[in-house]
C-alpha cells in the first residue's frame, strides 16, 4: 500500500499547500477535501469548516478512535525566501507554508483512514479535520468537539513529533499584569512608581512554589516575558505592564493556579484563556501501552495541540519536526511523510490485535 500511495500523498500536500488557509480562513481547502472524498464516494459530515468522515460499517457498539489534525496554518514569515503556497519541486522535500504543521499530518492521516475505510477492526475509525487550532479560534476543536465528545472514545493527534509519541503536553497560560501607581515629577520624587511595583511582584511571581510535582511533567514553569513601562524620562510612571508565561501540568488547572498568584500579588493580573489547559495519556492506556509494545519512544511535549479541546484519552503523534514548524521556507522530507503512513498503518494494526487479544 505504501509504495503504491507515496506517490498520492506527495500529490494532495503540494494540492493542499497551494490552497491558502490561514486560521479562519480554510473554507477553499475545506471545499476542496469534501469535493476530494466525494469523489471517492466517501460521506462527509462537515461542521463549519470541520470535516468528520467515519467508516461505512460504523458500529455503535465498539468504540471509536478518532484520527484528527487541523487544516489551518499560520500566516508565512517575512523571511520566506521562496513562494510559501507554489514552492519549487524536489525529489526529496516538500516545501510550502504548513507542509510541517500539520500538513503531513493531514495526509498521512487521509491516506491512513483510506487504507482503513472497509477493513472491519475491533473499534471504529473516525477521521477528523479540525480548523483554527493555531489560533484557538472558537469554530474548531472547540466547536467540533461538542459534536464529537459522545462519539469518540480516545485519540491520534496528529502534528510533526517525529513519529515518536507524545504522552503529555503542557498547557499554556498567558497572564497580563497591571501595577497601578501615581504619576509625579521624577527629580521631586514624588507619586508611586508603577515600575517598582511591577518588579517587587515579579521577583513574588518567581519565587513561588508549586508544591504538587508531575509524574510526567515536573513542575510547573512561571516565565515573564514582557514589560512596558513610562511615557518620558523624567515622569514617574503610573502604569507597567507585564505578561507572564506558565505552562501547567495536569496537577493544577488553569484558574488554580490564578487563584494561587493573584493574591500574592498587588498588580492586577487576567488570563488571557483559561481553557489551554495540559494533557498526559492515562497510565495503562491501550494508547500507551502498544507504543510500549512497538517501541515507539514517548516524551512529554512543550508545545500545546488540539489534544488540550477534547476530554478523551490520546496522544500526539505524526510526520515532521516540531521545530520547522513556523518557520520560514517550511518544509518536510518525503521519507518521513512515507514513514508516517506507515507508523499510522502500524499502530492502529497493533492496536487492533490488542483490543482483538482482550476481547
């Protein structure tokens, strides 16, 4: 099936690079895949511009793993130095913006679910093309999985790992802060310096502790990234704003640990979101335990997916590098588009013994 089908994978991702879709924006390349499978004879649901295709034998039964990456890109850095949608043709490399992330991932999973679509497994097999996940936009994952939740039992997510598997993913919490003072004369040293506020709450933000530690993950990680502050050289600032960057761990939700901060500091303090929370694959998982059975390394990732908009137990895992992605003349070896087919193909064939073994 491979051999047979590289050739027709490289084909639809240079279709689907050349097709803009920026977060928000994926309608052409959502029209183009529905008319894709179509013409496969293939039934498609499609909420907004989220695809869902299932086996024609689904059986409500068994239970459903869901195969799911996301159609939307970024928008292409400035430093491309090709044309990020018609890029030059290799014979070892396919170029274009989110031919990485998560292009390959998409593929992979299309040609996947194809090699599956008639084949009677001891679970169902539901493909899902999700949009806005760069973006967190509220008509992807967030939408669909209301759709989903009661029909999907555990999940791929596919975006560039590698093919190794990750298990748990951080989750990301942004926090503005705002210290509040009085403005004054800098030479008479008069009002309350917003600045000095600011700096006193930041080295408080430092120095607390999260005592509840992550089997998988550690601790949780608190960086500020930014501040501004003052119009003018001699004027006491009023305002400094800063942002902070916390990526939690399952062992405290978002608002826990707003709780947590807030009332250590003087400065005000929003999230920006408080739904990008983190995720790790239950111990004793059938997921877990045939990438056990194959060998396939797992990891914690540092990066957040659409892993952390569904409630069911899954791992990420699909073609590519996590560091291409973003950047500039992005790109992915042909090799590992190939060799993402085929770990698909593998694992599901592995899960399917397992689940065939326990029944």
């Amino acid at each position: 099936m491979i051999q047979g089908n590289i050739h027709h994978a490289t084909k639809l991702l240079r279709e689907l690079i050349s097709i803009k879709s920026f977060s928000g924006e994926e309608k052409l390349r959502c029209d183009y895949l529905v008319n894709y499978f179509q013409e496969k004879e293939m039934e498609v649901e499609r909420f907004g511009y989220n695809l869902v295709l299932t086996q024609p034998h689904h059986d409500s039964t068994k239970p459903t793993l869901m195969l799911n990456s996301h159609l939307d890109t970024v928008q292409p850095a400035a430093s491309y130095t090709i044309n990020p949608f018609n890029p030059p043709l290799s014979d070892s490399r396919i170029y274009g913006l989110g031919s990485n992330d998560a292009g390959a991932s998409v593929v992979a999973m299309i040609e996947t679910f194809c090699y599956f679509y008639d084949k009677n497994l001891p679970f169902n097999l539901l493909l899902a093309l999700s949009t806005e996940e760069e973006n967190s936009g509220p008509e992807g994952m967030r939408f669909l999985w209301q759709k989903l939740v009661d029909r999907v039992d555990m999940a791929i997510i596919g975006e560039p790992t590698g093919m190794r598997a990750a298990i748990a993913e951080r989750g990301l919490l942004v926090v503005n802060g705002e210290a509040v003072g009085v403005s004054g004369h800098a030479a008479r040293e008069e009002g309350v310096n917003a600045l000095y506020i600011a700096l006193e709450d930041i080295a408080t933000l430092r120095s607390i502790n999260f005592p509840k530690i992550s089997p998988i993950m550690g601790s949780v990680k608190l960086t500020v990234t930014q501040i501004a502050a003052g119009t003018q050289h001699n004027v006491v600032p009023d305002r400094c704003k800063y942002v902070v960057d916390i990526r939690p761990t399952e062992m405290y939700t978002n608002q826990e640990i707003m709780d947590i901060l807030q009332p250590a500091v003087k400065s005000k303090l929003q999230a920006r979101s408080l739904t990008n929370r983190s995720s790790a694959t239950p111990v004793g998982h059938p997921l877990l335990q045939c990438a056990t059975q194959l060998g396939i390394e797992t990891y914690t990732s540092p990066t957040t997916s659409d892993w952390m908009r569904i409630t069911c137990p899954a791992l990420k895992m699909g073609p590519g590098e996590s560091a291409r992605s973003h950047q500039a003349d992005e790109f992915v070896e042909i090799e590992e588009l190939k060799n993402g087919m085929e770990g698909y193909i593998e694992f599901i064939s592995q899960l399917s013994t397992d689940f065939t073994n326990d029944i």
